[in-house]
C-alpha cells in the first residue's frame, strides 16, 4: 500500500492525522503503512549526524517488520537480531552473570519509607455532594411510532439512539466502538437498534422521518446514509443540555480524543474552546494508561479511584510523560488506589488548564460524554472547578440525543426536508472505496494538492474528503463567490501586494535580504520589506517550504519560526 502520510510531531496530531484519514475514507492499510513509514522517518532523523554502518536495532518496535523494511531501505546494514525485543534484560542477565550480586534483601526492602515526590490531593469522595448525576425513563418503542435517529460518530466510539417524535423519549439507544471504522460502526448501530425494535414490535411498522449525525465522523457517516443532517457536535452536546435544564450555561464535555467547552447564552451555545495539542484531558488517555501502566480495566477505574485517600498530584502532564510519573509513584509505595485517583484528577487538571483556560464557568455546569461513566471523573472536576456538578442523564448518549433533537427542530422549521430511513436498508448499504485522485485547486488554484477519495454508494459515485467544502459543494449544488469569502487570501494580498514597496532598481540594489514568511512578518511585512528596500536591499521571501529543509533544520515542531 502507498503510506498515508501522518505527523510525526506528537502522538496526539498522530492519532487525530489518524482519525482524519480514515473519517475521510483512507483505508486502514494506508494509514498503518503511513504509521509505519513515519516511525521509520523519526528514526533517521535521529541518524542524520552520524555514520549509519553497523548500525543495530533493538527493542519491541523491532517486531514491526514494514517499519524494519523502510529501516532498510536507508539502512542496508541495519542489523536486528533475534533477541531484539529483550535486548536489555538479556544485557542484564549478562551482566549478572559476571558481576557479584547482593542477596535478594525482601520485598519489603525495596522501597524507601517516606519518599514523596507528589503533592497530595483531597480525596474524590469528598465531592460526591457536589456532584448529581440524573437519570431518565426510557420509553417504549410502539407500533406507528414515527422517529428521529440520532447517531455520534467518535474517533473512539459511536453512539446511536431513535427519538420518538411526539415526545422526545429515547425508544433505542446503542453504545459501541468505532474501531477505525466510521461506516462500519454506523451499520452495526443500525443492526443493533433492529434488534433492540425487534423485541417489542415489528421493525416496518416503525417510521423514522430524519437522520441526524455528528462526531468527527459525521460527514462520511452522513454521506452513507444519503442524509442532510450532518451537525456539528457543539450544537447536538447543546441541544441536549438545554432540553433536560434550560437554565444550563457552561458544558465541559470530554470525549474519547478531544475535550471541549461550551458558554451557553439563553440555549445557544456563544463561546466554546477545545484541546487543540494535548490529549492528557481526554477518556482515551484515562483508559489507555490505566489499563497499560496499571492493569486497571477502563469499566473498572472509578471504583478503585475511590478508595483512594490520598491521591498524588500529577498535575496536567504530557501523555508522553505520566507514565514516569506513575511508575515514580510505584517505586515510591504509593498505593494503587491512589495512583489511579490521581490518574483521574490529571485529566481533569488538564481539561481545567488547557481547554478551559480562562473562559468563564456559569452557574449551572453540566458535563457529558462517555468519560462521565466513570463517576470518579465528575467529581475530580468539582474539586478542582469549584462548582457543582450536572451529569446528565446516559452522559455518552448525548451527542446522538442533541443531534436527533436539532434535527427534529430543523425538521420543524422546514430547514430540511423529511425523507423515509430504513433501518435494514442503512445496516445493508455497502460502501466501496474505489481509486483516489488529487484536487487540482479548481478556479481558486489551491496548492494542496488534497488526495480525494471516491466512494460509490449504491451505483454512484461521490468525491469525498479534502480540506476544504469543494467536493460537499458539488454534491449539492452549492455555489458560493470564494474570492469574497477568503479573507485569508485578502489580507495576503494587502500585507504582501497592495501595501509592499515598489521593487528595488536592480541597478540600485546593494544585496538581498530573505525574510521567513512566518510570525510577524505575516503583519509587518510592508514595514520591513519598506525599511530594506529603502536601504537598497532586495526583500526576498519563500514561495513554500520544503521537506528538505524542515528534515535538515529538525525543526518538524516550529519550524515557521526556524525554517
């Protein structure tokens, strides 16, 4: 497969590069490969300064043999040996065999008594008055029931529920992991709400006149199903929030990969911020480290967090980093109730100090998503925010309600029209992913270069994916006169065409002066570009930057500033 390129910076860019990919219709052996080629580039960045003979490799990542192949490729003498994933401890045993080694002293030895690295934060259980958790009463699915379906589809999990109409009550609801397959785990939502239909009634005699859908992959989700009601997901968490407390005003809702924050002013959301570098505030951070530094399985994390008296003070660390930071607490004896009570608080610290920031906190703050199952995380944000907690009722669930919700208003308001769903037709709908190509840039000639996916659902073709709306414009016929939308474009224009000197005479120039076209330059390249030119020297500035040059300065995380 041709590797689906993916940013090395961070394993949080990754795995959203990741995301994208697949939401967009990559598929998955595209983006492994593109895994794998870019652990193999990182390696030979490592390289760049030093003579690449003999070179050998060792440790798990070894095992991976495509990133070993592209290794090779650079590497023709790249040596891996058989016991490569236990290099280290075979060097231990070496070791010892040859070394004098002191008796074992116990167990009870090992650990310094009294050694603290950590702060310590008040237990989580002394918040739980601070916290309510609602509930609901589900209702009944009935024959000539006329419903909305509601589908969340999240990088981590994908949620689904059928609202009836006249009521707003929740008939069906499902709960399941995407797994890297937006498509797939809409249709296995479809099939589970059958059977869910099925135990009460008929699934014909059911009518569902709209389907709403938000998540980050909502828009090949709604491109499967053939419906309008693609939503983002502030408004569907908003919707939600706002029908069971009018009064609500600030949401905090954290998800698998991404947190985010909300002002609500009277039922419209009006301000909202999200992690945009750090996935330490987010659920799969929590499952992932507790489950691989801990053992402690995600259904499980909230009642061992509890019994936690004296958790340690982890502050909002990296993901990259708490994994030291927990085994220094192992070493330390740091009980394991704890390490898992402060596992809980790191994430809501890093919500508080990255997501939130400064903005505001209301006087009615709910907080939603899939995390919220976990009821130790609710009450680590009252401790720390200072305010009561909402938790409403199935707090995973409300993206799928909020989006039925704002569709049933849409609906209403003749904003969209009603069209017949067919739950067995949307479980049974084949995608199929065929060639892709790249966009040209159309009239805006845009030097992307996006690849676009092509999709056939049900005989037809559709172009799908890229950074901009174009090929979602073509789809239905939308027409817009970019020129006047892209201010971006304009205010290049102005900084670096209409207010730039007039060029320096060549008979005139003294030399050549290159300026970065990043940071201020953006904004004060007519003083500066004035004040050379002035002084007879040619401004020069890059037309774009190059791989060469980002892989030769090492500067892949600000390279604007170093390039």
């Amino acid at each position: 497969e041709t590797p689906y390129a993916v940013s090395g910076r961070c394993s949080v860019f990754c795995k959203s590069d990741c995301t994208h990919a697949i939401n967009k219709g990559v598929p998955k052996s595209r983006v492994t490969a593109g895994l794998c080629r870019m652990m193999a580039d990182k390696i030979l960045e490592l390289l760049k300064s030093i003579d690449k003979n003999q070179i050998m490799m060792v440790g798990g990542a070894a095992r991976n043999r495509m990133m070993v192949d592209y290794l090779k490729q650079a590497l023709p003498d790249l040596h891996v040996p058989a016991a490569a994933p236990y290099f280290e401890a075979l060097g231990a045993a070496l070791w010892a065999v040859e070394q004098d080694t002191a008796a074992f002293p116990g167990m009870d030895r090992l650990f310094v008594e009294g050694a603290a690295s950590f702060d310590t934060l008040p237990p989580l259980q002394a918040y739980e008055h601070q916290v309510t958790f609602k509930s609901m009463n589900h209702g009944e699915v009935r024959a000539g029931d006329v419903c909305i379906l509601g589908l969340d589809v999240g990088s981590t999990t994908t949620k689904a529920v059928l609202v009836r109409q006249s009521d707003n009550a929740m008939v069906a609801s499902v709960y399941l992991y995407t797994s890297g397959d937006p498509v797939g785990a809409s249709r296995a939502c479809y099939r589970a709400l059958i059977e869910q239909v099925r135990e009460r009634i008929d699934p014909q005699s059911l009518s569902i006149t709209g389907l709403g859908v938000c998540g980050s992959g909502r828009q090949i989700a709604g491109l499967h199903a053939l419906t309008d009601g693609v939503i983002n997901e502030i408004i569907a968490h908003a919707a939600a929030a706002v029908y069971f407390d009018p009064e609500v005003d600030t949401l905090f809702e954290i998800g698998g990969q991404d947190a985010k924050y909300t002002y609500i002013t009277s039922g419209v959301p009006s301000d909202y911020a999200m992690n945009e570098a750090c996935s330490a505030g987010t659920g799969s951070f929590l499952a992932e480290s507790a489950q691989e530094t801990l053992g402690v399985e995600v259904e499980k994390i909230a009642d061992v967090a509890l019994k936690g008296d004296a958790p340690p003070n982890f502050n909002d660390q990296c993901a990259a980093f708490i994994a030291s930071d927990i085994k220094t607490a192992v070493h330390e004896g740091v009980d394991h109730d704890n390490i898992v009570a402060g596992l809980v608080y790191s994430i809501c610290m890093n919500y508080i100090n990255r997501v939130k920031g400064n903005r505001p906190v209301g006087e009615k703050v709910f907080m939603q998503g899939g995390v919220c199952y976990n009821h130790a995380v609710p009450l680590a944000m009252a401790s720390l925010s200072g305010k009561p907690i909402i938790v409403p009722p199935e707090p995973g669930l409300m993206g799928a309600y909020g989006v039925a919700l704002e569709m049933k208003k849409r609906l209403e308001l003749g904003l969209i029209q009603p069209q017949p769903f067919d739950l067995a037709a949307l479980a049974s709908r084949e995608v199929i992913y065929k060639n892709t190509f790249t966009c040209n840039g159309g009239r805006e000639k845009c030097d992307r270069g996006c690849e676009i996916a092509v999709i056939e659902i049900e005989g037809r073709n559709y172009p799908f994916g890229g950074a901009c709306n174009r090929y979602y414009n073509l789809r239905y016929n939308l027409k817009f006169d970019i020129e006047k939308l892209d201010l971006v474009a304009a205010r290049q224009r102005l900084i670096f065409d209409t207010h730039a000197p007039e060029p320096v005479d060549p008979s005139a120039r003294r030399g050549r002066v290159a300026l970065n076209k990043s940071f201020l330059v953006n904004t004060y390249y007519p003083f500066y570009a004035t004040f050379f030119s002035q002084m007879g020297f040619e401004p020069v500035l890059p037309q774009r930057a190059c791989r060469e040059g980002i892989d030769q300065r090492n500067a892949a995380f600000c390279h604007p500033a170093e390039l």
